[in-house]
C-alpha cells in the first residue's frame, strides 16, 4: 500500500492505516492533524479510495473515477472554500447520511474542521456519536486546538509533520527532473509538499513569488521613510 500512494512523507502514518486494514481494525473515524500543505488531504482522498474501491485503490476503476469526479454516490466531501462550515451544511450532511449507500461503504471527508463553527461543531458531534453502519469520517485540520475536545475523543488521531527538504526534493527530482528553481523552491516550501508543487506546477506563481521577493529585497534596503509607506500599502 505504502509504495503505490502518491504521497510525499508520511510512511509511519501510511503504515498506521496499513495494520488497521490488514488487522480488520478500522476506526469509524480519524482525524488528521498538521501544519498546512504538507499533505493531509492527499492522504484523506486517497484513503476514501482505498476504503471504496473492490481493488484497493487502483486509480483506474469507476469508482476511484468517480471520487476523483466528487460524483461517487457513496463519497462526501465537504470542500473548503474558504468559509465557515455553517449548521446547514451539517444538517444537510445528516440527512445524506442517513439514507442508504449504494456500496458497503460511505466516506464522509471534512478538510479543515477548524472552519466548523461551535454550534456546527456539536451538530456535527450527534452524527459522529451514532454513525450508520459502514460510514467513516475521514477529517483533516490545521489547528486541531479549534476542535472540540469531545469530538476529539471520538476520533482516531494522526498527526502529520513537515516533509524532510533532503526527501522532498529527491521525490521532487522524480517527478519533476531537475529544474533550476528547485533548489530554492524546496527552500521556499519549507517541508510543506503542496507548498513546492504548487509552485512547480503554476510557473506564474514562482515568478509572483520571485516579484514579491525582489521587492521586500528592495524595501528593506531602502532609506526613504516615504517610499517604505508607500510600498506597504501596496501591499493591502
């Protein structure tokens, strides 16, 4: 399992869920807890796949098409775009819930819990408490101290920490080759693989990161108590 994920880092945490299938010991949920890009939700989607796909995830098979698609029947995300996860979102994530699946199996998944309101958190606690049978929840977040702690105690909890730069550029070279930037690309990432892809992926997003750069450059050597204020309020 742990080879054919695409993954950067991680392995203790892959091997983890490897002896929870392989033991026949599934949590109905976990929680996966870290700092920011550095590849929870990878590992979460991935999971949904090995958790719904007959072969295990083999990336090929309608259903791992159809979770990539978000048109699985028995997949739900809750996709972070960059707002709270209101009550309503909750009730309605109930009311799926409880019909029937049409597999053995339904994947709930939550990127960025912290962004569930409290009132949403304890909503949210009553279909986590009495899951349907065959229904995981698979949960990631960035600030897990924003989580409440009872939900906290019904969750099996993994935390994920900062990719090696030594790892992250060796895997980066695989994919990627050896493009000039990468060296200091890696360095930018800081240990964050979403961070280095992002930024090898999206060319426009280097040269913004290389713009901005030059002019904190310039800034900081400048003299000109006017010039500061006025470059910072560029910045707004």
């Amino acid at each position: 399992m742990n080879d054919s994920w695409d993954l950067i880092g991680h392995q203790k945490q892959l091997e983890h869920l490897e002896n929870d299938f392989s033991s026949n010991n599934l949590s109905h949920a976990y929680f996966f807890y870290g700092p920011k890009a550095i590849g929870k939700f990878t590992l979460a989607k991935h999971f949904s796949k090995r958790l719904l796909c007959p072969n295990g995830r083999c990336e090929t098979c309608r259903d791992c098409r159809m979770i990539d698609s978000g048109l699985h029947p028995d997949f739900i995300h809750l996709i972070d775009q960059g707002e709270t996860i209101k009550i309503d979102h909750i009730r309605e994530l109930s009311r799926k819930v409880s019909l029937s699946t049409q597999g053995k199996r339904r994947v709930v998944l939550i990127d960025n819990l912290e962004r569930m309101p409290v009132e949403a958190q304890n909503a949210f606690l009553k279909t986590l408490e009495e899951p349907p049978e065959g229904t995981f929840f698979l949960l990631t977040a960035s600030r897990p101290k924003k989580v409440l702690p009872t939900i906290l105690s019904r969750v099996r909890q993994q935390e994920f920490g900062l990719v090696e730069e030594v790892r992250l550029k060796k895997v980066l070279q695989k994919k990627y080759g050896n493009p000039s930037q990468l060296d200091m690309i890696v360095d930018v990432a800081q240990g964050r693989p979403g961070v280095a892809i992002q930024l090898l992926d999206q060319p426009e997003e280097w040269a913004a990161h290389q713009h901005l750069t030059q002019q904190i450059q310039q800034f900081l050597t400048q003299n000109n108590v006017v010039a500061k204020f006025v470059f910072v309020e560029t910045l707004d």
